[in-house]
C-alpha cells in the first residue's frame, strides 16, 4: 500500500505518521509506503499529486528489489491524504495508467469545492471547518480562479469518462466527518461509473477519530479495513 499522509495538503508529514502507519501495516499484514509529498501552499496543485505519483512508479518500477508484488499495488491517503489520493487517480486515469493499481482505498477525503457554497446548508461538523477549508483550497491551488474546473485540484469534477477509467475503489467515510456530503456525492459517482467496489461509512465516527486508540472506532476502522484489502487487494 502506497500511503499520503492527511494535514489537509498544508501539514502534517510522513515522520508523523509513522507510528499510526506501522500499526496500519501490522493490523492489516502489509507493507506499507509512506510517501512524504510536498505541502502547500510552498507547493500547488498538482506537484503535489506529482510527488506521490512519481513515488507510486518508483515503487511500482523496483517492486523486484523492494520484496513486493507488483500486481498487486493499492494506494490510499485519509483527509488531505485522501484528495493526494484521489488525484493520482486521476492522473493514472488521463494518462491511461489505472492498471498499474489494483484497488483505490481513500479514507475521509477532501474532493469538492463544496466549503465554497452556502454554510447554512452545511452539516453541523462542515460549517465548523468551512472556514479552515476555505483557507486550505486557497493555499493548495496555484490560481483558484483558473484550476476551478480542474478535476486535478478538485477530483469530483471529473467527467464520467474519466471516472470509468479510475482504479477500482473502497472509500472509507464516517458519520460526522466533515467531509461525507462531498464524498457520499463521489461515492454515488463513482458506483454509476462502474468503478466503485465498496463503500464503509462507520457510524457515530467524526473526522480522524479512528487515530485514538482509546476508542472502539479505532479497533473498528482498523478491522474494516484490513477486510477490504483481503478482499479488493490480496486475491
């Protein structure tokens, strides 16, 4: 599994992420990439997509060296890792590359312009962060106005053709994340075009509450998704 850390693409790093990546590799018995791409707003759309991408064909290309079976690839990213996710989905699909990986797994994933619209219409936990989310999209886009209708800063406007040709994906959401109208959306998008293999929304979860180890959410999570990839990755 080829990993991109969450921070909403404006921190966070993968020295962070270690210990909570280590246990993802034990829970779920694999090896386990953990990417540490470059943040805004010191880096734009989309060389930061590009970072995580070009790690994903470095892997991919030395998987003899590396111990690991090529056929066999996934990526995943939760929060800001899940729109550097969702991204090089899209990358792999416009350049005709989805068949290098065999399953998607994004977790929580920033996708849509969706903090734009009106807060009033907004989830309790959306219009709490709509503000910060606002902020993050300004940061990460090299010109905002420009790149508005660009799937590779926002992955849910993608055309249909481009969801068709998108690898095969899990998403993983939760109940209270402040993400889940823009992913249920996605969702709904992907399964019409025929690329969606699952769908885990844990209820009575909000964003990253799963990383507490205190907390049944995350034995549960962890459960959750060590079952999707034997299903999606290992057969």
């Amino acid at each position: 599994m080829v990993y991109a850390h969450g921070g909403a693409v404006i921190s966070g790093s993968a020295d962070l992420y270690k210990p909570a990546l280590s246990l993802l590799a034990q829970e779920s018995g694999m090896v386990v990439f953990n990417v540490d791409y470059r943040l805004a707003p010191e880096t734009k759309c989309p060389q930061n997509i590009l970072d995580f991408y070009c790690s994903l064909k470095h892997i991919i290309e030395n998987a003899d060296v590396l111990g690991i079976d090529s056929s066999k690839v996934g990526i995943s990213g939760e929060s800001g890792g899940g729109y550097i996710c969702f991204g090089t989905m899209v990358m792999l699909a416009e350049r005709n590359e989805s068949h290098l990986v065999k399953a998607a797994f994004p977790i929580i994933p920033m996708v849509s312009d969706y903090f734009f619209s009106d807060s009033r219409s907004m989830t309790e936990e959306e219009r709490d962060n709509a503000c910060g989310m606002r902020s993050a999209w300004k940061a990460i886009a090299k010109d905002l106005e420009e790149q508005w209708t660009s799937p590779l800063l926002f992955p849910d406007k993608s055309p249909d053709s481009l969801l068709e040709k998108m690898p095969p994906t899990v998403v993983f959401s939760a109940e209270f994340d402040m993400f889940i109208t823009e992913t249920e959306r996605m969702v709904r998008r992907l399964r019409r075009a025929g690329t969606l293999l699952d769908y885990c929304c844990m209820p009575g979860v909000g964003h990253g509450s799963y990383f507490n180890a205190s907390l049944q959410c995350h034995h549960r999570f962890h459960a959750y998704y060590k079952m999707a990839v034997e299903e999606y990755l290992r057969k």
